[in-house]
C-alpha cells in the first residue's frame, strides 16, 4: 500500500524560510497528481495546490500563489512545500495527499484517496 | 473560481438517525464531487467520489447524491464513530475547492 511520510514539526520565526516534505513509498510517484492542504487548528480545509512530477505541471490556489511554492523530486519520491517569507498567519497543519486514479492516475479530477499524517507549522516571533 | 457552501455547519444528532449534508457549489461540476470524513486528531479518509460512488470499505450507511450545483451526503443509522467533520470537494476545475466543513456532533 502506498504511504505518505510527511517531515516532522516545525517552530519558525516570522520572515524566515521553511521548506516542509512528503516522501511517496511505492511507484507511483511520477504517475499520480500530489495535493497540498493546509487546514488552520480549528477550522477548515483549504486547497493549496498540485503537483503532478511526472512532468511538474503545478497549480495553486489564488490564496497561496506567490505566498508558496510546490516542487518535486523524482529521485526521492518527494513533494515539497516551500516558504521564502513566513507569517505567523501560516501556523496551520499541512497535509499532502495523492489522487487516486479512478480517472486515470494523470488527471487532476481525481479525489484524494492517501493522506500524509500532516505537518505542523508554527511562526510565532 | 468555484465556491462550495455546506449547510448546516453544525448539527446534532443521536446514533441511529438518518443525517443529511448538503453542498452547493457556486457553479455546475456535474459529478465531479467527492466527500471526506476528518475524526477529530485524525486526517482526511475520503467517502465518496463522482457524486454517489462509495470509497472502498466505507459503510454502506453512507452514500451520496447529486449533480450539478446541489449535492447531498446521507448517513443512514448514525454510529458513535461517525460523529466526525465531514467535507466536500469539488474536482471540476482548479482550484478544487473544499466546502467549509459540517461538524456532526453528539446529541
């Protein structure tokens, strides 16, 4: 079964730089599309944005673009989340997650059938 | 961009009721739905996907309907485990949005 492992926990000053991780054990990373989610303790939901590293094609969000960026790297199975700027409005808890291939594992209208275990942000000055 | 509302927001109920969410999306995405359970602490297991198709080894009390603007998650005999924060997503077109969330609590 495929898993997500997310990195750990991080307590980040304001304004600095952060770049957080979701390895894919399995084969299927360069086949499927990797979501990120960010979800604020206590509230929602909220889509971030995607990431297909077969070919890198990457969207985001209109509330995220610019404040984040989504890479990959096939030769570790891994997405990343990165910050260049940190705001305290950026503690949340970010999950990754796979789309299924109910469509076709290289179409995005996939929902999100395996989940990382999230990954704690904190920016607190 | 396509905006989901959910309703109600919150609901309380008893195990055993039938449980009915709602989620409206702002303009049509024909099937292209999917529906997800959050237990507290717990992340995301998606439900249903494509309206009404039921996410392998969930509960057959579960199902979904809908196409269009207008679609509804029913929870027929609610378990103790059910009580959860249910979501919807729309899967039409970027960015797919999720619905605010319906946290079903415990009467």
């Amino acid at each position: 079964e495929v898993q997500l492992v997310q990195s750990g926990p991080e307590v980040k000053k304001p304004g600095e730089s952060l770049r957080i991780s979701c390895q894919e054990s399995g084969d299927s990373f360069t086949t499927h599309w990797f979501t990120w989610v960010r979800q604020i303790p206590g509230k929602g939901l909220e889509w971030v944005g995607i990431i297909f590293p077969g070919d890198f094609d990457t969207r985001y969000s209109p509330s995220f673009e610019g404040q984040v960026t989504i890479s990959a790297d096939r030769s570790v199975a891994t997405t990343y989340l990165h910050w260049s700027n940190l705001k305290p409005s950026d503690t949340a808890i970010y999950y990754c997650a796979r789309g299924a291939d109910f469509y076709g594992s290289g179409s995005p209208y996939n929902p999100l059938d395996q989940w990382g275990q999230g990954t704690l942000v904190t920016v607190s000055s | 961009d396509i905006q989901l509302t959910q309703a109600p927001p919150f609901l309380s109920a008893s195990v055993g009721d039938r449980v009915t969410i709602t989620c409206r999306a702002s303009q049509g995405i024909t099937r292209y739905i999917a529906w997800y359970q959050q237990r507290p602490g717990q992340t995301p297991k998606l439900l249903i996907y494509a309206a009404s198709t039921l996410q392998s080894a969930v509960p057959s009390r579960f199902s979904g309907s809908g196409s269009g603007t207008e679609f509804t998650l029913t929870i027929n005999g609610l378990q103790p485990e059910d009580f959860a924060t249910y979501y919807c997503q729309q899967l039409h077109s970027s960015p797919y949005s999720f619905g605010q969330g319906t946290k079903v609590e415990i009467k």
